[in-house]
C-alpha cells in the first residue's frame, strides 16, 4: 500500500516541490536561528542565493556538535510556547541532544512513519506490538503515532520482560513486531527455547526494525529464527532530522525510500565534505523541508551509504538510500586498514557453527592494534572437542581475513553467554588509549 501520492511523483515534480520548500526553509532559518544566521553571513550566503537545488551546495553544514555548544534549545527557531512536545537522545557521551515539536511538526512527523509502515506491508488490519523502550527516545512513539494513523492497533509493550513480551505475542494475536534488530533475534531465540514455532504458533509476520542497522546476513538469521514467512524492513531516522520517518525499505527490499518532499539528501565525501555524484558511497546529510520547531540545514549524520534514484518496482520514484554499511565515526582504524563493525557481522553471519551474537574487543599489546572477536556457539558440544574448536576459529581468521585483509584473534564461547541488548547493540570497546 502507497499512503501519500508524493511517493509516486516524477522527479520533476518531487524537485519542484524541494526547491520551493528549501527557499522557504533556508529563509525561515535565517530570520529565526542566530547561529545559523551567523554560519551563512560567515559563508557569504543569503536566502536569496538559493535559486535551485544546486545551490543547496552554497550552504554551511550543521554538525552534532552544534546542538553540544546550543544545549538545550539554541537552535529551535520557534518560542517555547509552541512547543508541544520534547524528545532528546540518550546523552550517553554528555549532555544530550534535545529536539523538539510543533503540532505541525508532529502530524508531519507521523505521516512520514505512515508511509514508511506502509512500505514495509503494515495495513489497517495489523496488530502491533512495539518493542522499544518509552520515553526520550522517539523510536517508539514515532512508530506508534504513524500506525495508529494507519489505523492499526497498537500494544506499547516497551522493551524487556521477555516474558510478558511473549505471552502477548500469542494471546493478542500480534502480526506486526517494532524492534532492534538484536531485541529481535534475542526474542526470538526465547520463544524457540520455549518449544514455540514461530511459523506455525504465532500471527507475526512483519518486522518494521530500527535503532541500529540491519544487514543482509542479519536479515537471514531473522527468517532462521521467525520463520520464512517474517518479512523484516528497516526504516532510517534520527531525533534530530525528526525521529523514524526519514526513509524506510519497501517490500522488494532494495534501499530505503526516502521521503524527498520533506528530505533532500546528499552524498559528501567525509573528509573532504565534498558533494559526490549519485550511486557513490560516502556520508549522508539531509536537509529537512518545512520543520517549524528545529529546521536544519545540511546535517551531517555520520552514516555512510549511497543513493539510487531509480524507479522501484513498488512504484514509489522516491530516491533510494543504500542500506547503512557503518558509521563514519564509527570506522576503526586497525593497523592502517578501515574497518567498520558491519563488515565484520557479515562475515559471521555466514558461518553456520556460530550465533548473531558477538563483541569486538581492541587493545593495544607491544604498540600494536590487536582485535579480538568474540562469538557464541550454537552447540556447546564443540566446546569438548579442541580439533573442532581450532578448525572453526581458523575458518573464521581465513574469512576476515579475506574480507577485511588484516588477522584478527577469535574466542568462542558457550551458547547464551554473551549480553543481549533491548535496545541498540553495544558490539565494539576500544581500549585503545589504555594501552601501548
């Protein structure tokens, strides 16, 4: 199902409708927010020097570290007074970053997660259970807001309790599961040591995940675990662009449909913040169109991925991004070779004898960087046998070491013996700086 008709626009049109609102948005960004009046005067640039889409590129870019230096609401452009709602993130790393809503910034922002359900096969007819964690985090009421407008029902279950996570399940008759995709797979494996089939003993049949990437391997192991019959999509956003809503996979699962009426998004390539051409890998930034409490101008989230402008067979012309392949910040640096954690799940994935689960562990032993990957059996009988042991751990050095081109150091462990998380997966620790 296609819930809004820009969705299917042609690009004319979908341009024409971005060019209109990112005047009116760099204007009503001018005139409002100080520091950003003050990084264009800097810049050379006027509201008057947008002519087209071009002329995005004229523009200054916003960083993270601008809300840090504007905590709490040095960037919002409107009073207080008309804000009616507040969201921030978890501020695990200071203080956090605190975004906030109009009325029409929120029936902006659950519309945008209405089409993104809808691209992932939610209906009317679903029965949702949203596993996310309440609160400051807009995942879960994001979600929630956008199916309940499609009219589905919605069960605010929050994250944890497994138990009750089940039992609702199966006695609500649940057909659709909002979650991280490690939530996911961690509840699944639950409800599998509980003798449940999925396939045969459950209504689920839809995942709409987000909070942290999913790969393709990933995406297999949900089938392993929920049955072939579990269609899982992904869906792309962040507080500070607005929550859920920015983009989200479809049914044929090839890149993440942007919603391009209220988000231009470019490819820069992160060191030298340079725009690259359509279908080149790089960092993302978007521009948000018509927001009314927290406009941002060309804000660089760090993700890095690529843009398809194809036509999907779904029928939606919205451009499509690539699913995330890692975070510019997130990238380590090993012995001069780029690494980014998702390359790293991939291969694992891949290889049978082992779970979804892992950590990645970096020190520094005699001045040199040292990864250690750490992941669990699925039968704890290979434990009592040294020769299966060191076959498999040599399998998986071979198969990083194919794909990432550099040796690591693997432990196996028992089944169920590594954290699970309910929210986004902490996979990597760097105690780089601790050592020599």
């Amino acid at each position: 199902m296609i819930w809004a008709k820009e969705e299917t626009l042609p690009r004319s049109e979908i341009e024409a409708i971005q060019l209109s609102k990112l005047k009116d948005t760099v204007r009503y960004i001018y005139d409002r927010v100080k520091p950003y009046r003050d990084r264009m005067d800097a810049a050379g640039v006027k509201p008057e020097d947008i002519r087209t889409l071009e002329d995005l590129k004229k523009l200054p870019y916003t960083y993270k570290a601008d809300f840090k230096e504007n905590y709490p609401d040095g960037l919002f452009a409107v009073d207080k007074k008309e804000i009616v709602r507040y969201h921030a993130s978890s501020g695990t790393t200071g203080k956090p970053t605190v975004v906030g809503y109009t009325r029409n910034d929120l029936d902006m922002w659950l519309n945008n997660v209405a089409r993104i359900a809808c691209m992932g096969g939610a209906t009317a007819e679903d029965v949702a259970q949203i596993s996310f964690g309440y609160g400051t985090f807009t995942g879960a009421l994001g979600l929630h807001g956008g199916l309940e407008k499609i009219g589905a029902s919605v069960i605010p279950m929050s994250s944890g309790n497994t138990n009750k996570q089940i039992m609702f399940l199966k006695d609500m008759g649940v057909t659709l599961l909002v979650a991280t995709p490690s939530y996911a797979l961690h509840l699944g494996e639950e409800i599998r040591k509980r003798g449940i089939d999925p396939a045969k003993d459950l209504k689920l049949h839809i995942g709409l995940f987000g909070g942290e990437g999913m790969t393709e391997p990933m995406r297999d192991e949900m089938h392993k675990v929920w049955g072939e019959q579990f269609v899982c999509t992904q869906n792309y956003g962040m507080s500070e662009l607005c929550g859920p809503g920015v983009a989200g996979e479809c049914t044929e699962l090839c890149g993440m449909h942007v919603n391009e009426d209220w988000f231009i998004p470019e490819i820069i390539d992160p060191d030298t913040e340079e725009v690259l051409p359509p279908g080149e890998r790089g960092e993302l930034v978007v521009t948000c169109l018509g927001k009314e409490a927290l406009p941002l101008v060309r804000y660089r989230t760090g993700d890095m991925t690529r843009l398809m402008y194809e036509p999907c067979k779904c029928g939606r012309t919205t451009c499509r991004m690539e699913n995330i392949s890692g975070r510019a910040d997130d990238m380590l640096v090993i012995r001069g070779v780029n690494v980014f954690p998702t390359q790293i799940e991939e291969v694992l994935l891949k290889i049978e004898e082992i779970g979804p689960h892992y950590e990645i562990l970096v020190e520094r032993k005699n001045r040199l960087d040292v990864m250690t990957i750490t992941v669990e059996l699925i039968d704890d009988r290979l434990l009592d046998s040294y020769a299966s042991l060191s076959e498999l751990e040599g399998r998986i050095q071979r198969a990083l070491k194919s794909q990432l081109g550099l040796a690591t150091q693997i432990r196996l462990v028992a089944p169920n013996s590594l954290k699970r998380f309910e929210g986004k997966a902490k996979r990597v620790t760097d105690l780089r700086k601790d050592g020599l």
